[in-house]
C-alpha cells in the first residue's frame, strides 16, 4: 500500500490530494502541482493524463517544488504506485547481452553501451534514465520484454543510467 499527496503550491500549501493507488486523471483535483510529499511507495507521476507524458521517480520523502524531482513543469495529470518487488532482474541486448540485478549510474562506463535498443524485465520495475548518474528523461520499465524504444515510450535509444524501483528510508 502506497500514499502520495501532491499540492498546488510550493512547500506543501495551497489545494492538495491524496492518492493510495493508481490515478489516470488528476485534472479534476489538482490545476497544477508544484510539491509532493511521499509517505509510502515508490510512484510515477506523469505530466499528461493515463500516464503519458515525460514521467518521474518518486521515492518515500518530502519534494518541496517540482524542481526536486527534476520536473519540466508543475504539471502532474497521472500517477500509479509501483508495485513492490523482493528482486530486481533485466536483461539489456545490444550486440551482447547483459544481466543487471542492481542499480547501474553508467551503462556506458560498466558495460560500454550508449544506445540500447531492447531490454527485457524479468523481475521488480526498472526506471531508465537518458543520461548517466540518473539524470534526464525517464521511463518506467515494469515486467515484460521492451523489442525497441518506442515500446518504452522514448524517441531515441540513449540510454544513460537504471535504477531499481526501491523504497529507501
């Protein structure tokens, strides 16, 4: 069981709402969201509603602008929990293929790969970013065999960094 609350405003004021599950539309709720507090879960929030749009990793903790979870915008339209897992495995196939069972900051320093065309999650939910030490773009990779990136809803096949999808206290 997950519970996230995001706000209106900056530093946890203004208009707020609570979720405990998946919410493919928050427009009805929120006009904007500018700070998130996460009691429990790791979440996705998503700029655009049934969840499309850039995403962003949220762990347990206190996010006082959209700035600290390196949001674009104040818009957040969706969000879901992401399910807990005991163990963490994906499989990366660019010419070779590479099993990952714990967070990597740079797939091109450990394994000297930059553009990965096609992963395939075995266990527990990966969140991929575009760039090294977890930085840019990210995507959401539940279980399941990924053939190319558009299939995990990137235009381009960079792929900098992976990070399981932990709670941390």
């Amino acid at each position: 069981m997950g519970k996230i609350t995001l706000y209106e405003d900056r530093g946890f004021q203004g208009l707020h709402y609570e979720c405990n599950s998946d919410h493919p539309n928050l427009q009805p709720f929120l006009s904007r969201c500018n700070s998130v507090r996460v009691d429990s879960g790791c979440w996705m929030l998503y700029e655009q509603p049934n969840y499309s749009g850039p995403q962003y990793f949220l762990r347990h903790g206190d996010y006082a602008d959209h700035q600290q979870w390196m949001g674009l915008s104040d818009s957040v339209r969706s969000c879901c929990l992401i399910p807990h897992a005991s163990s963490h495995r994906i499989r990366i196939y660019e010419g070779q293929m590479v099993e990952i069972t714990e967070d990597c900051s740079s797939l091109h320093d450990r394994f000297h790969l930059s553009e990965i065309h096609s992963f395939n999650v075995l266990e527990g939910s990966w969140v991929l970013y575009e760039l090294p030490n977890y930085r840019g773009r990210q995507h959401l990779l539940r279980p399941g065999y990924y053939r190319r990136c558009l299939d995990w809803g990137a235009t381009d096949a960079r792929v900098g960094s992976l990070r399981r999808a932990v709670e941390l206290y």
